[in-house]
C-alpha cells in the first residue's frame, strides 16, 4: 500500500512576526510520524511524509501534494494546540473528493476519543500507536475484522465502535541489570528520517543555531502533577530502551545526516534514572561521540547532583531545563510539583 503521512504548518496561525520567531528558535520533526513510517516500511508498504512546516507550505499546497500522490491511507499526528489545523487539512481533503480514508492519532485524539471523531476521519487511534499500526495495516490491507484491532476507533455502517486506549506493555526488568528499566523501547524500528527533510530541522543552541534531530531514551514520569493528562494519557508508566541501541541510533543518524550534530532527547525526565543516563554518557565518551555531537533535554531539578552533570558535559551535553512553573509555595503544592524550591537554586 501507498501511505502518506502529513503535517501540516501549525505555525501558520501565529501570525507573521510571530512566526519568524517562532521558526528562528526551532523546526522540529515529527519524530513520531517517522517511527509509524518505518514500522510500514517494515511491512513492505511504501511511505511518503509531506511536512508542511518544516518545508513551510500552506494548507493548499499540502493539500494539493496530498491529492497527487493518490495514497491507499493519509495519516495525521494530532496535539491539542494545532489539532483544529489538522482536522481544516482532513476536511478539506474530502471536499474536495479525496476518497482516501484519514487515520489521526496523537494525544488529544487520546484524550477526546469520540468527540472529535468528525466525518472527516475515518480511523483514530488511542494510546500508542506502535502498537495498534502493523496490526491495522495488515487487517485494513486484507479487509479483515477491525474489531480485533486494539485503540481503535471506525464506522461499522451506522455505528461507531470505540474501542480502549493500547498502551505498550513494559518488560520484565532486564536479568543483570542494575537500571530499573526493561528496554520495551528496543523493539521499535529506527525510525524513517529519510522521509522527512532532514536539512531543514535547525535549533538554536548556545553554540548557535545547528541542524538536529530529537531522540528518545524513555517515555513516562512516575510524578502526577494536576497540570498533566497522565490519567488519561498513562504517562506514570515509563518504559526504556538500552543505552546501546540509543547509541547506535545516533551512529545511524550521524552516518546517513552527517549535517546532524545536534540531539535533542525529549524524554519526559532524562536524568529519571541515574545508572542509565550515566551508562548513556559513559558510552558516548567511549565511542567518541562527544567530540562529533552535543545534546539537550529536561529534567527534574532534584534529579541532578555535581558527579553526574560532570559526566554529562563531558559526554556533550550542552543545555538542561528544569520545569520551573511557579515558585508560590501554596501553589506548587496544589500543583503537586513535589521539588522543593531550593533544590532549583542547587541544581
């Protein structure tokens, strides 16, 4: 099958200053979109992905692509923020007669589930699409039962069937291994960046603006601060990958996008666990990754100690961010932020 995934310009609303800022800071990649895409390829299907925002075009010439490349599926990543300019592009598709269904996945389609189940979409997916995406493609290919399809959402006639989020399931913790970690993460594919742009995904760092790319070391954070969808989104469960195959992750990228020489990790917590993070680090300066790249993420301010953030910089970390949202005592415990305020000061 032909699969297109598309994403569209979400910075196109900000306005036109705005926007140039918006797009000086960083253009980032849809790190997931090239995930699902090499999980496709690894099934034999062909894969297109048309980012609008990091090639800058209007919902028109997306949409115009879109139609030409006459695909058998069209995917959409949808976040609460932006999800009324994915749902404008899917709308727009079927008006103008695209008979291609439109799957969208993403965290406010988790949330929302059915409410936003618009005519426009013919399959939404909830919790982690890894899961649910080889199983669809092959039963949507052969025209099998969708109901034995986990997180999914479709029509059957008149009716809708909901079904129930999909979450990946963590391992057994990993036999030896001193990291309270089980390496779920290590079944996923690398994912598909030679189907994006890779030349045009810049950050500004404070070596400068660089080309880079985002990574993942772990998704979860065991915390339940009231700001964050973790109930629904089931962020408290956290899986991992191995410090080895985040290495030879970079390697891949740093071999084929030799322009790359910036990561950053956009793991919920990346100091969660200190024995992993450091093996990570250790690895780096052994295989001599610190002298050919530089990397960033966030943290929690009581997760950093002066060993580690030395190791750190010496592996190529060049930036740390805290979540600093209030510094009013009353407020933080409401929030359930549980870091104490001094340790932001230490760190």
């Amino acid at each position: 099958m032909n699969i297109l995934f598309l994403y569209p310009h979400w910075t196109g609303d900000y306005g036109l200053i705005a926007r140039y800022f918006a797009r000086q800071n960083a253009i980032w990649p849809p790190l997931n979109l090239a995930v699902l895409g090499a999980m496709a390829e690894k099934q034999g299907h062909q894969v297109s992905i048309i980012d609008g925002e990091a090639e800058n075009l209007t919902e028109d010439q997306i949409l115009n692509r879109a139609l030409e490349q006459k695909a058998d599926l069209i995917g959409l990543t949808c976040y609460s923020p932006f999800f009324h300019v994915n749902d404008s592009l899917a709308k727009r598709l079927k008006e103008a007669g695209c008979k291609t269904p439109i799957m969208a996945g993403g965290p406010h389609i988790t949330i929302m589930k059915e409410k936003v189940f618009y005519p426009e979409f013919d399959y939404l997916f909830l919790g982690e699409a890894e899961v649910t995406f080889p199983g669809f493609l092959d039963t949507f290919e052969k025209g099998g039962d969708l109901s034995k399809v986990p997180g999914l959402i479709y029509r059957k006639g008149n009716e809708q069937i909901v079904g129930q989020a999909a979450w990946i399931e963590p391992k057994e913790k990993v036999k030896g291994s001193n990291v309270n970690d089980n390496y779920a993460m290590d079944e996923f594919p690398l994912p598909a960046r030679h189907l994006l742009p890779m030349k045009k995904y810049h950050l500004g760092t404070i070596h400068g603006r660089k080309h880079f790319t985002a990574i993942q070391t772990k998704r979860g954070c065991p915390w339940t601060c009231i700001f964050c969808a973790s109930a629904v989104l089931n962020t408290t469960r956290v899986i991992t990958r191995s410090p080895q195959s985040i290495v030879a992750e970079i390697k891949d990228v740093i071999t084929k996008f030799p322009f790359v020489t910036h990561f950053y990790f956009n793991d919920d917590v990346l100091f969660l666990f200190e024995a992993h993070i450091k093996e990570v680090c250790r690895l780096f300066i052994s295989e001599g990754l610190n002298k050919k790249i530089t990397f960033e993420g966030a943290t929690r301010a009581n997760q950093v100690n002066e060993p580690l953030m030395e190791l750190a910089k010496e592996a190529g970390l060049s930036r740390l961010a805290f979540g600093l949202e209030t510094v009013d005592t009353e407020m933080r415990k409401t929030m359930e932020k549980k870091v104490p305020l001094l340790d932001y000061g230490k760190a």
